[in-house]
C-alpha cells in the first residue's frame, strides 16, 4: 500500500498497476508532446470494437486514469509533492467507501489528444486496464492548444528557438508585442485561425477507441480544459480569442458525451485558476482537491453513492457536534446568569438586612439622644 503526505497526514493511495513515468520539464509547462519519448517497443492494436464486455466482480475497483500532467499530478516545485486526483479518488474509494482499488495511473507530462490515442492507447497493459475498467477519467487537450502557442511564437517571431515550455513562448510573444504592437494582429489571426477541428477529429477517434476497450457498464467521466494562460498578462484581445477556443473545445468534448457514454466535469468556470501553482498553469494541491471532488459529486456509481453517504454523515456528525456545544455553551451560560442573579439577590438581601440593621441603630442612638435631652432638661429645672 503506497502512501503520500496530504497537510501532515500519511493518505493510502491504494495499489497502482503502473505508475505514470516523471518526465523532467522546464518553467513547469504543460510540456511539448515532441519534447516526450512516448514510443513503445512493441505497439499492440488489439481490435475491440464489438466487444460487449461486462465487469466481472473480483472484489476489486478497476480505476484507469487517462491524461496530461493535471492528472499525472505535476508540481512545478521540484521539493513539493503533489497528489494527483486520480491518487485522491483512489484515497476516498478506499477509505470512505471500502473498496479495494487498483490504480492504473496511464498519464504523462505534454499529452496530447493525438499522442494518447496513438500512443499511450496502442500498450497491452493499457488496453488490458481498460478492458476491466469499473471507472475511468481522462483530462486531455490542454497541450494541443499550447503547442499551438509555440507554433505561432516561432513563425510569427521569425525566432528558431525551440521553446521548451508554453511560458518560454508566450514571454516572447509578449516581449515581440511590446516592441511592435503591431505584432498583435498577427498574433491574432494565427491564434484564431488554428483549426481546432483537428482537436475535434482527435477526441472523437480517442473516445472511440476508449470506448470500444472499456467494459459496457464502467463508468466514464473526463474534464472541460480551464485557461492555462488566465494567470499570465496578455493583451485584451488575445485573451478573449483564447477564451473562445478553449470554450469552442469545450463545446466538443461536452458534445459526444452521450455518443460514447461519458460524464463531463466542467472546470472553465470551476475556480481552478485561482488555484494553479508558481507557474500559473498546473492545479496546486487545492486545484487537485477540485478536480477530485467534482468527479465525485459526477459520478453515480455505487461506490462514489457511498463516498456521498460518507460525507453525509460526516456531515450530519459535524452539525450534530455543533449543535451540542451550541446547547452546551447555552446551558453554561444559561447557569452562569442564574449563578449572577443568585448572586445579585444575596447581595439585595444582604442590603436590606443591613439597612435595616441601621436603620434599628439609628432609631435607637435617637431615642437615647432624646432620652438624654429630657434628662438634661429635668435636670435644669
């Protein structure tokens, strides 16, 4: 049983079928798909398609992550880990909701749509992950659009540098604007010229090929692409054409859910970019909290049932022990002031008593005075 340090705390991240390879980036990008060695020896194309494959209950959660370095859990700070979601989901299915689960965490820093189709989908263990899957995520797509970036660094920048991280070019990009403003119209028309519909092509042969290795009754559920770029100062206009490529991907990927069968977390206007890291691109630990509890709040599957149930009454807890100091710290006040007024009452009566103590006194010292004077007065006569 693996473990990883989550706030001080020892997590179990379950047993992992094959842990994603580290791949070294620069200015932690969300690095060039060229830049990775993602070749395998012996590429298998087992066709599928046609298999109606049911799960067979070993008493064992298949979970099969598919993705970029969001899911490989990338930490720009090389002394800082970070826990993916994939790891944090495996964490909740095991100890909230008592499964025995089995991570096959297929992820890579720089993934493209097209490298895991024709790559990371061609492995045997891969395909034989899928083919016993009980539930499977997948984020994809972000690097397609950053690599468009560097592409339209070095064309319109006439620069041969070859960029090793998408902020490498966009820092070009912004320095060549700021000393030809005219630049930005180039820029401009690149961007929105790329023909996202490449990005289309890729997801649809991508979900297919998914789709026809994991069993009819998994369950699927991939993430939305966030602005990778919110953070960074580029120019008004440039901004929003990012803006509306990133939506016009979403508007993709949300569109063949029902064609192959999948569930879609939205993280464009999730909050995610207020949770990056150093780099302003990849989830911090918060992020991939995010990330996680939106898959489970998507996800229908008994187990994830189970972990809403757990946090229900964990909740329920909660609110109940709230409730109990709340009455408790009622009561004891509640007694406090009774103690006071006790206390106030005593007092009165104490004063009244020694009110009247004086005044008897008084009443007396003025009868003996009056007393006195007669007998003064007798004695003169």
């Amino acid at each position: 049983m693996a473990a990883a340090m989550l706030g001080g705390i020892a997590t179990p991240i379950c047993a992992v079928a094959e842990e994603s390879e580290a791949v070294e980036m620069q200015d932690g990008e969300m690095q060039d798909s060229d830049a990775l060695d993602l070749e395998t020896q012996d590429p298998v194309t087992q066709e599928l398609e046609g298999q109606d494959v049911e799960i067979q209950d070993d008493g064992i959660l298949e979970y099969v992550a598919l993705g970029d370095s969001i899911s490989n859990g990338y930490s720009a700070d090389p002394k800082s880990e970070i826990i993916s979601y994939p790891q944090l989901i495996a964490h909740d299915l095991e100890e909230m909701a008592g499964e025995d689960v089995e991570l096959s965490k297929d992820t890579k820093n720089g993934l493209t749509t097209t490298k895991l189709n024709s790559v990371i989908l061609k492995r045997k263990q891969v395909q034989e992950s899928l083919q016993k899957a009980d539930f499977v995520t997948v984020t994809i797509g972000a690097n397609d659009l950053m690599n468009q970036f560097k592409k339209v660094s070095k064309e319109i920048l006439n620069n041969n540098t070859r960029f090793s991280t998408a902020n490498q070019a966009l820092a070009a990009l912004q320095d060549g604007i700021k000393a030809n403003p005219l630049l930005l119209v180039k820029v401009v028309s690149a961007i929105s010229n790329w023909d996202y519909t490449s990005f289309e092509d890729d997801w649809k042969l991508t979900m297919e090929n998914i789709d026809s290795m994991r069993p009819a009754n998994s369950e699927m559920i991939v993430t939305t692409i966030y602005n990778p770029v919110e953070s960074m100062e580029l120019p008004g206009t440039l901004n929003s054409i990012v803006e509306g490529l990133i939506s016009k991907m979403n508007d993709i990927i949300v569109s063949y859910a029902d064609d192959y069968d999948y569930k879609v977390v939205e993280l464009l206007d999730s909050g995610i970019g207020e949770k990056v890291q150093s780099d302003g691109l990849h989830p911090n630990q918060e992020g991939q909290q995010l990330i996680c509890d939106l898959m489970e709040e998507t996800a229908t599957s008994e187990p994830f049932e189970a972990i809403r149930e757990y946090r229900e009454e964990q909740e329920r807890e909660k609110q109940e022990a709230l409730e109990a100091a709340k009455r408790q710290k009622e009561q004891e006040e509640a007694e406090k002031k009774a103690l006071e007024e006790k206390k106030e009452r005593r007092k009165t009566v104490v004063s009244c008593a020694s009110l009247a103590v004086a005044v008897g006194l008084m009443a007396l010292l003025r009868k003996k005075t009056e007393k006195e004077e007669r007998n003064r007065q007798s004695g003169k006569k």
